[in-house]
C-alpha cells in the first residue's frame, strides 16, 4: 500500500515558542532543536 506525505513548512516565532516549552516545564533542550532546526 502506498502512502502520500505532504511536507509544508510554516513561519513562526521560534522565540515566543521557546518560551511556551519552557512555561510548559518542558525540558529547554526540546525548544533549542527548534531554533536549530531539528
């Protein structure tokens, strides 16, 4: 069976988004992927 993805990307600040993982409790380490982009 075949599967089609679709990859989109999307603009966002990567900052305020930063700051929600941390207010979350979320370990900083999972925002800073996002500003390296992995």
């Amino acid at each position: 069976d075949a599967v089609d993805v679709e990859e989109y990307r999307i603009e966002y600040d990567v900052d305020r988004v930063i700051e929600a993982v941390r207010e979350a409790g979320l370990p900083e380490r999972i925002g800073l992927r996002l500003r390296n982009g992995r």
